[in-house]
C-alpha cells in the first residue's frame, strides 16, 4: 500500500498555478479542496458549540467537568499577569500548595491572548468566560487543518477530505473532550501532535530530496545543509510546541526515538544511507531540547512538570541518532555485513537496559513504570479510579467501547496497517518474506483470540502477558521492516499509529489522539479502493471525464466501502453496543453536568465561611491571585487562620475555583491517598490521626475546618469505590464495606440483584456524616439472609459469592425486638446478618464529637441508597413495612452535605444511676425545613456522673459569623438538647451556645438529671454561670417542663 505514497505528493508546481483568463470553475476545480474542508470546519464548530446557552446560567458561565475550573483559573491569572502563569498555587493541596505544571501552559496563554484581544486590553469577565467556553472547539476545529495536510502525504485530495469528514463524525474522545464548556488541554495536544507528526514528515521527505550527508558537515557546506536543517527545525519546534501544551508529552519524543532506531537500521540494512534521517533526528530532537530548557521549572525527572526530563529525552534521541550514525560508519569502513547491524545495535541495547538495571535500578523502575502506565497495557487499580486514565476496553464488554469511540472505523484502520505491513511482504519474490508475512499474522491473531496464551509463555519468565505480546507484536513488526523495504513516512505513520493504538487501550484518554492516525489510515483505504475502481482525480474536471464512463460494478465498490465506514457508529448510532448518539446528537445534549448540584452548596461556603487566613479571627488575608514563587520541596507555609476542605480529590478544582476555598485534595490526585484514608476512617479518632498527620509539614496551626460530601461519595453503585482502592491505612477491599447479592437463575446462570452493607461500610466517617450527621446511628431489627457459595475461577481457585436464599422471601425481614433479631440470626440455617440495607448499620456506631452539619444542598440529589432500594422492591421487598422507608422517601437527599469541624464543648452531667446509659438528643432544622436529631451517649460512673462531648450548639448563632472568623451555620437546633437517663425516669434540659461550640466560651456547661416525677424539680442545666452565680441559668428548664420533649425524640432516636 505504498504507492499512493509517492503519487500524492509528485504533483508539478503548475498544478495549481492558473492562467490568467482562467474561469470561476477553473479555480473551484483545481482549489475546492479548500472550501470543502472549510465547510467540514463548520460543521465541527457547530456539532460542538449547539449547547452554547446550557452553560451560560444567570450570567454565569459554567464549564464541564473538574479540569476544565482550573483551566480558568489558570488562565484568568495569565491574563492578570499577562504572559506569565501561575508558578505556584496555594489553593489548592492544603497545607502544602502545588505546582499545577500541566496547566498553565502555552494553551493557556494562547486563550489569554485571545481573551485580552477581544477585550481590547481590559476584557470582562463574562468577555473571559465566553472566550473559554468555546476555545476548546474552536481548537478541536482547527485540527481538520493539519489532519487533511498529513493525510495528503499519502493519498489524494478526495481520500484525505473524506478523513476530515470522517474526523467531523467520530462521536468518541475526541469529540466529548471538545464540546463547549470542556475547557481543557486535550484538543490542543491533538492540534500541536498533529502538526509535530506532519513537521516530521515534511522534514524526513525534505532531507530524502536533499541527502544530507556527513561529507556536508565536514566540508561545512551549509548552504547544501540548509534546506533540510530549516525543515528539520520546523519539526523540532513544532514538536516543541507540544510539550509547551502537556509536559506529559513526552510519549511523542518516544515514539520519535523509535522510530529513528527503527528507520536507521533499516537503512544500514538495506544498503541505504542512513544519515538523512540521522540528520532530521539529530536536528529536530536538539531543537526540542534546547527549546525546553526555556519553561524549566523542577530540577527533577517528572513527567508531569518541565523538568530534566524534558531536556534530556529529545537531546537522548539527537545524541542516539549521532550515534547510530557512527556506528553505521564504523561498519561501512570495517565492511562488516550490514546485516550485523540489527544484531550489534540489539545487543547495546540489551547491554545498556542491564547495567540500568544493574547500577540505576531507580531510574531503571522510573522508565519501565512509566512505560507500562502509558503504553504498557498495565493500568493499576488507581489508575481504574480515574476515567481518562482507564483502559478502553474496560469501558465495556468486549468490542462495544471501540463501536461506542469509532464506529467500525478503527477497524479499518487496522486493516489498512496490516495492508501497509503485508503487502510489500506477499508482493517480495522472496518466499520466505510471504512466510514471515503468515507466521507474523498468525502469531498475533492467535494472541488476541486466545489472551491465555500470551498470559502462559510470559508469565513463565514474570512477565505480564499483555505486555508481552506487544513487545513480541513490536519485534514482529520490527522484523517486517529489515526484511523489505518501507518509505521512512509510512514507518513513521505506523509506529507513530500502533504506539498511540497500545497507549489508548493502556489509558482511554489517549483516544483523542488516536483518532487522527485513525482517520489517515481510513483515508489510505478509501484511496486505494478509489485507485482500484480507477475512479482517482484530483481535479473536478478529471472526475468529471472518469465520471462519463462509470459502471456499476464501481459505484456499487465505492458504495458499498463508504457505507461500511461512514454507516455503523457514526451516521446510526449501534445501541447494541451502548451507542448514545451521533456526533450532532451528544454536541446537542452537552451540558454542565453535576458541578450543578454543587454550585449551591459552594456559593453558600463562598459567603458564609471565614476566608483563608481569617479563621478565628486571624488577620492573614490571602490574596486569591496572588503570585506565590515556588517554595521548594518542604511547601507553602500557611499563616494562622488558613484551613483546609476535606473532600473527594474530584472536587477540588470546584472548591478551589467555585468556592474559593482551599482543598486539602484535587484532581491531580494530590492529598488522594490521604483523603480515601480519612473518608473511610473506621472511627473519629483514627480520622484525626490522618489529619495530624496530614497537616504535620505546616508549622502553624493547620486546620481541617470543613468536610464537604455529597451522595455520590457514600453510594457503593457510584463513587463509593474510589476511596476504597486508594485506602491503604489497612488492607482492605471492596468487599469490606459491600457485598454483591446475585440471584442463581433456573439455567444456573449468575445474576447481580443488589448489594449489601457490612458494619464497617457504616462505620466510615464519610458515611457516619452524610447518613447519620454525626449521629449515633442505632440498629434496627432487620435481618439479612444469604447464602454463600463458592464458584471456580478460570484461573482454578475458588471465590466465594452471596447469593439469595432458596426462599427469597426470606432475604429481608423485619421483627418486632432486637432480641427477636439476633435470634433469628443465630438461628438461621445459612449466613445472616442485622442491617446493611436502607441506612441500617448492624450494630451500634458512636456519636463523632467534632463535626456538625453547617449546610445542606437545597439541590435534591439521588439518595445513596436508592438502588438498593428499587432493587429490593424489584425483590418484593415492602421497603415501607420492612425497611421503614418508603420508596419515594428513600429515593432523594442532599446532594451535598457540608460539615464543619469545631472544638465542640464538654458537658460535665450529673444525676444519673451509677453505671447507666445517659443520651442526649437535639432536633436539628436545614435549611429546606428538614429536620433530623443528633444523638449521643455516655457511661455514668460509680457516682452518677458523666461527661458528653457535643458539637451542634442550641444558642447564640446570630452572634458569630465570617466576620468574626467563623461559620454562619445554616443549620439550627429547634430547641434544647434534651438529656435522658437509658430507662427514661431521669431527665433535663441543655442548651449549648454557639461561642462554647467554637471554642470562643471555654465555661463547661453541666446538667443534672432529675426524676421525670419531680415535675417541680430543679432539674438544672448551667451553660456556664459566673463566678457569684447560685441560681439555675434563666435558660434552663425543670425536668418536668422536658419530660413532653425527651419522649418523641427518644422515640425517634429508639
């Protein structure tokens, strides 16, 4: 498939030059390329920007996703600061700060531009936001440009349109990553990628025209030189340009090195000079290099901020090319047979990976991580909790996700490469060519149809099956390429398309970059079916003349390709395999997304929560866009009166940006680790142990001041899992917190029917807060029935899975007593358990001391349990009568629930039956007029005293606020708390002020409880009287008076 190669490109420079009389159809015939891809262009910005007016609410602009907040905030700094970007942040990755090095980058700065052009120096703020709501899709756009240029390296006109058209229609990645309000980087990678591949293109063509040889250099013939160089800079620089989007990038420069060890060796072997591609690698990647010391801002080898591996990757790829090319040398004057080369050049390899291994160990790890996370087939069980960082096949069942990303096109893609791969393997007179050609084919299609294979031969040696079959894919191709002879374009374009197909199924986010090789190769298919059909022009009137003579057979070839392409996944959407629409279709339902559901809740913390640096009163204001210099590896020192937001790394961004408040976690998975460990502390004092430790590196006083969770966090069918694999406080499983239920159908088949909780799942601090408030959360006399069964694995061991009882009606049921309950538990004949449904723990979880509910989101959300739910309805379960929730009720909740942290007050109590159970409970109201009871207990001792630690005050809330350095909380108590002894005979009243809760009023309340009888007793509550003071408090209340009140709240409570 290599012909068309060299035909695309042998046009004659008056191709398009036109006389001087020449007509309107004359240009359009010889130019309508252009207006084509410009009406392609079009339809792109269309597809992408028809949701326009779903993020622009109010007057505000939102955008979708995490990533695409910190792009603006990044961006709205570099307009402040024009051209610089933000070199450090402080807030965000509390108590430390961050370097954010994959933003504020040239993307960035390019918006900034944009946005100060449009404003003419001084842009608004809605001028800012609109600007950044649609430069992604306009970017996304602007890729049809190169995309058509690279595609025209291979095939005519008519071919490349038709894979800028196909661009225009693919509903995958790339198209999601670039919808209005997806401002993000992504679109801008794929733009300077593809310009970076098409430079190198150009300049490997360039330097095969003007044969740069090494005689050049030692005679210093630069004029002979300088053609080549200038092009072979131009692809440095371009490449260059790259790295300035996504310091990540790096991948390209390994894909570069690859292909010039490939390409040069190929050339030694085939008897052909291999110093013009020397002289494009050694050039290019310099000029790279070179360019990147500029941004340098880590003395580190990070990938994911400019850094020595930046510099020092491209000059590895110059410094081995000139290397290559000595050796190269070296074997013409020894003359040593060229097919030595490969070997000698194999073995340094091997001899340098041995001494890395061997001598730099870390370095060694550092790469082959590095390798195998990108492109290595081997996502770990965090990456899985990232989206764009999943494997692409996980997305689904077996071929569904590719369908779902590119229709069939993919598919082609990869006929065409084993076309370009193949074909000059059967066309060589060679036999033992053709054989390799079949072994080759059936060594990979017996790899991918049977992947147990590759899973035996290499796990035999320790190594990874997947990844040894891309290794033995890659040798293979390898071998193809010194047995006959490719162009250095089509090796480039191959390696170029395999490395990004193997990084897309390592990492989904690699998808919007594979979709341009895709796009090309399906662009060389249609070509040569065109070439075939002998219908190729590349001037209207020359397919007007092929046009006259057509038959049948053609149109019906043609017809029969392009509908095979264009048809299923791109024009019809293949609901089969989870389709949800053509690409017009998803740029039409384009919205925000759940940040909406936040937006109330981070408003609210915007205008009644201390700002940093004024906590408690401090007068260590920090600026929002102040410029912070990077403060080396020990991090920002906070001043006094800075806190941070506890939360789920996902919405960082929005806390920072929406909020303007400080997260300790964000999505560069920052503090993520730390995070899972404290939303899933088994109790408050483990959770505070996280934060110390936590906090430890900051010198003043650190703080966690607010913890903001919403429904998706606790939900097991959601985020839920999350945490669960980045927890490492503990060896702990998804199984730890919930088990799958299945049902054994009559054909014996599995079938998932709900899950269930275990204690421990309620007993995490994430859930204790959104559940229970704080709350002690009592049992309910609900019992579980399962049995457990043990199933064989392909791998022969066996896994134990819950499935229903023989009588599903016997799953759930409810008993009049706790004592009923745990009977009907000891006695059931198979497993059981009280609880794990509906918010029912199975046993007793302590009251946390410290946190109270501040606000709760007026945005309704979907309850945490309310699959569960629908799902035991759809087992028959009365959720009403079993559960005490009915469906409706159980199906929504706050979406997010804000808690705060505070000292909390001691309540010294007196009065009660030594040894007994003492409760004190307290309604509490949100701002819906929702209400629900904070409940917590203590031991008396030997002489009736006890000691309750309480965080919800009752009192005194208007008298504190923001600007005294606190909370003005939007929840409230309907009244005192009321004090009960565990039989109910004893009783009083408490109230707890506001300043006592906060820590502002170190005076310890006290209550003493009196018999419920004694209506006119002195059951007393102090919140703190003065020195002199001997009566009860004016705001106390008798026992008596509380006896009306304790009853329906203990009811409640029981």
């Amino acid at each position: 498939m290599s012909q068309s190669t060299g035909s695309s490109r042998q046009e004659s420079s008056s191709r398009f030059s036109l006389p001087e009389d020449a007509s309107i159809a004359d240009v359009f015939g010889r130019l309508y390329h252009l207006p084509v891809i410009a009406a392609l262009m079009a339809f792109m910005l269309w597809v992408r920007l028809q949701s326009y007016d779903e993020f622009v609410i109010d007057g505000e602009y939102y955008f979708t996703g995490n990533d695409p907040w910190y792009h603006y905030r990044e961006t709205t700094y570099t307009v402040m600061n024009y051209p610089f970007t933000m070199p450090y942040d402080i807030w965000t990755r509390y108590p430390e700060g961050t370097l954010a090095g994959q933003f504020g980058t040239l993307w960035d700065q390019l918006v900034a531009t944009v946005i100060l052009i449009v404003g003419l120096g001084s842009p608004t703020e809605a001028q800012a936001g609109a600007v950044m709501l649609v430069a992604t899709a306009v970017m996304a756009t602007l890729c049809a440009i190169p995309t058509y240029y690279l595609a025209r390296r291979f095939v005519p006109r008519v071919p490349a349109l038709f894979g800028v058209l196909l661009l225009a229609l693919i509903p995958g990645q790339f198209l999601n990553r670039s919808l209005v309000g997806s401002y993000q980087h992504h679109a801008a990678e794929t733009f300077f990628m593809t310009v970076a591949v098409l430079a190198m293109l150009v300049a490997l063509s360039v330097a095969g025209t003007h044969k740069p040889v090494w005689e050049l250099v030692v005679d210093r013939d630069f004029e002979a030189m300088r053609t080549p160089a200038i092009y072979s800079a131009l692809a440095g620089f371009a490449t260059a340009l790259y790295l300035y989007v996504w310091q990540p990038g790096l991948l390209l420069i390994g894909i570069f090195g690859i292909f010039f060890l490939v390409t040069i060796t190929s050339d030694v072997v085939h008897d052909d000079s291999p110093e013009p591609a020397i002289f494009v690698g050694a050039v290019s990647m310099t000029v790279t290099g070179l360019l990147l010391v500029i941004p340098l801002e880590e003395f580190s080898f990070s990938v994911t901020a400019y850094s020595f591996s930046q510099i020092f990757l491209p000059l590895g790829v110059a410094a081995g090319c000139l290397f290559l090319g000595a050796l190269a040398r070296g074997f013409e004057g020894r003359e040593i047979a060229p097919e030595r080369y490969p070997v000698a050049v194999g073995g340094i390899l091997a001899g340098v990976a041995a001494v890395m291994i061997v001598a730099l160990p870390d370095i060694w790890s550092h790469l082959y991580g590095n390798f195998v996370q990108y492109v290595g087939l081997g996502a770990t069980d965090v990456q899985a909790t990232i989206a764009e960082a999943q494997p692409l096949l996980a997305q689904g069942q077996g071929v569904e996700p590719i369908i779902r990303e590119y229709g069939l096109t993919l598919f082609v893609a990869i006929i065409a490469l084993l076309g370009i791969l193949l074909a000059p393997l059967v066309r060589s007179s060679e036999t033992n060519h053709t054989l390799y050609a079949g072994v080759a084919l059936g060594i990979v299609a017996l790899f991918i149809a049977l992947p147990a294979v590759p899973d035996v031969l290499f796990g035999l040696v320790g190594v990874p099956g997947e990844l040894g079959a891309l290794v033995t894919g890659f040798l293979l191709l390898v071998g193809a390429m010194y047995l006959v002879r490719y162009p250095a374009e089509e090796q480039l374009l191959v390696i170029w398309a395999l490395f990004l197909l193997s990084a897309t199924f390592t990492q989904l986010r690699f998808s919007y970059y594979l979709v341009i090789p895709v796009v090309v190769l399906n662009a060389i298919v249609i070509g040569k079916v065109i070439a075939y059909t002998n219908l190729d022009a590349d001037t209207i009137s020359e397919a007007g003349e092929k046009l006259k003579g057509i038959e049948g057979w053609q149109v019906m070839t043609v017809s029969a390709i392009l509908i095979a392409i264009l048809v299923p996944g791109l024009i019809v959407p293949v609901e089969a395999a989870g389709a949800t629409g053509t690409a017009w279709q998803i740029g039409a339902n384009a919205g925000p997304g759940e940040v909406q559901g936040w937006d109330d809740s981070l408003e609210w913390m915007s205008e009644n929560t201390p700002y940093p640096g004024e906590l408690e009163g401090h007068d260590n204001r920090l600026d929002y866009y102040g410029t912070v210099e990077h403060p080396g590896d020990d991090g920002y020192e906070y001043p006094e009166g800075a806190y941070g937001v506890m939360s789920w790394w996902d919405y960082g961004h929005w806390i920072t940006v929406l909020g303007e408040r400080i997260p300790y976690a964000n999505p560069f998975q920052n503090n993520a680790r730390d995070a899972a460990n404290y939303l899933l502390a088994p109790d408050e004092e483990q959770a505070e142990t996280v934060l110390e430790r936590l906090n430890e590196p900051n010198e003043a006083e650190a703080q966690a001041r607010y913890v903001m969770i919403d429904w998706q966090m606790v939900a097991p069918t959601s985020k839920f899992s999350a945490p669960v694999t980045w927890y490492d406080d503990a060896d702990v499983e998804q199984e730890d917190f919930n088990r799958q239920v299945y049902q054994v159908t009559e054909e014996g088949a599995l079938q998932p029917v709900t899950r269930i909780q275990t204690q421990r799942y309620y007993e995490s601090q994430m859930v204790q807060l959104y559940e229970g408030y704080g709350s002690a959360m009592e049992p309910e006399p609900v019992v579980v029935t399962y049995d457990i069964e043990q199933i064989p694995t392909p791998a022969g061991e066996q896994l134990e899975i819950v499935t229903l009882p023989a009588d599903p009606d016997e799953f759930i049921q409810r008993y009049d007593s706790m004592e009923e309950a745990e009977q009907a538990v000891e006695d059931a004949p198979g497993e059981a358990q009280i609880g794990g449904v509906a918010g029912i723990p199975s046993e007793r979880v302590d009251a946390l001391e410290h946190y109270r509910l501040v606000y709760a989101d007026e945005t309704p959300g979907q309850a945490p349990g309310a699959q569960q739910l629908q799902e035991l309805q759809g087992l028959g379960v009365d959720t009403e009568e079993t559960l005490g929730t009915s469906l409706m009720e159980g199906l929504s909740d706050d979406y997010v629930k804000t808690f705060e942290r505070v000292p909390g007050t001691t309540v010294e109590g007196s009065g009660a039956e030594p040894g007994a159970e003492v409760q004190a409970a307290v309604e509490m109201e949100k701002p819906t007029g929702e209400t629900f009871i904070y409940t917590q207990y203590a031991e008396a001792d030997g002489d009736g005293e006890f000691e309750l630690h309480l965080p919800y005050s009752t009192t005194g809330y208007d008298e504190w606020g923001p600007e005294e350095g606190y909370t003005e909380t939007n929840v409230q108590a309907t009244g005192p708390y009321q004090v009960v002894s565990e039989d109910g005979t004893q009783l009083a009243e408490l109230d707890v002020s506001e300043a006592q809760v906060i820590g502002e009023d170190d005076t310890t309340p006290t209550v003493e409880l009196e018999s419920a009888e004694e209506a006119g007793g002195a059951g007393s509550v102090d919140g703190g009287p003065s020195e002199d003071e001997t009566e009860s408090d004016p705001g106390s209340v008798t026992a008596g008076n509380a006896l009306g009140l304790v009853a329906p709240i203990a009811t409640t409570i029981a």
